[in-house]
C-alpha cells in the first residue's frame, strides 16, 4: 500500500469514528466531557492528514500516529473509568464534590443543562462501551499511521 493511500485510510477512519460520535449523539446519546476529549484528536488527525496528502515527509505521519495514540490513550482511561478499574475526574463521575449542597428540589429539576456522567455506560455493543470502541479502532489507525511513516 502507498504511503498516501495509507494516510487516506487513517484521515478516513478517524472521519469515520467522528462522524459516528456525531451520529450516536443524534440518536439521543448525548457525550460525556471524556467522550468529547476523545473527540478533538480525531479532529486533528484529520487535519493532519490532508496536508499529509498534499506534502512529503515524516513528520506529519508522526504527527497523525501522535493524534491517534492520544484518543486511543484516552479511550483506555475512559473505559477504566466506565468499568470502575479507577478513578475519573470528579468533575463527571459520581464521586464530584458539591451534591451536599444541593436541595431536593435542585436535583429533581428538569431545566438547565444535563450532566452525562463519565462513569456510566451509555451504549455498549458486545460488551464493548463506545469509549473502547474508540480506543480499539485508534489503536488501528495508530498502525496505519506508523505504516505511513516507514513509506515516507
């Protein structure tokens, strides 16, 4: 395979994994604050790869593997938080500061923006959450990308 048919398939998968965060997000499965985190890699990686297409060199590959790595990385993390493996950040799990001081009636109302907790499986698909999902096909294109940069 061709160093830019390679970095087209790796720009295309993580336009695929976006799209499809998007899509879910549609259907009524609003994201959580690490689901967005996860998000904005991908962005860059596709970014990355179309100036990748249009200019020579290693280090934009680099870069794109660097991309795909940090959302795979953060796909892992949320999926150790989601299976209770550690801690998340308490800011959108159970364990946040603050719900001592809110009053019965703050915390039936239905007005105002909704928390998604981080901690919390929204949708999963043979036993696979969304946040592993991303971090199993990142890794993929992780491999892509590397195999860009051995043909640059």
């Amino acid at each position: 395979m061709s160093r830019q048919l390679t970095i087209f398939l790796a720009t295309l998968g993580s336009a695929a994994l976006l799209g499809g965060a998007f899509v879910f997000q549609a259907f009524g499965y609003p994201p959580c604050a690490m689901c967005i985190w996860q998000r904005w890699p991908h962005g860059v990686a596709i970014a990355i790869g179309l100036i990748a297409l249009m200019l020579p060199g290693r280090a934009l590959p680099a870069l794109g593997a660097l991309a795909a790595a940090t959302t795979a990385a953060i796909g892992v993390f949320h999926t150790g938080v989601e299976r209770g493996w550690w801690e998340g950040p308490s800011s959108c799990t159970g364990a946040g500061p603050g719900l001592g001081s809110l009053s019965g009636g703050d915390l039936l109302a239905t007005d105002g923006p909704r928390l998604v907790m981080c901690d919390v499986v929204s949708w999963e698909m043979l036993g696979l959450s969304m946040a592993s999902w991303n971090a199993l096909f990142s890794a993929l294109l992780v491999l892509l990308w590397i195999a860009a940069l051995r043909r640059s």
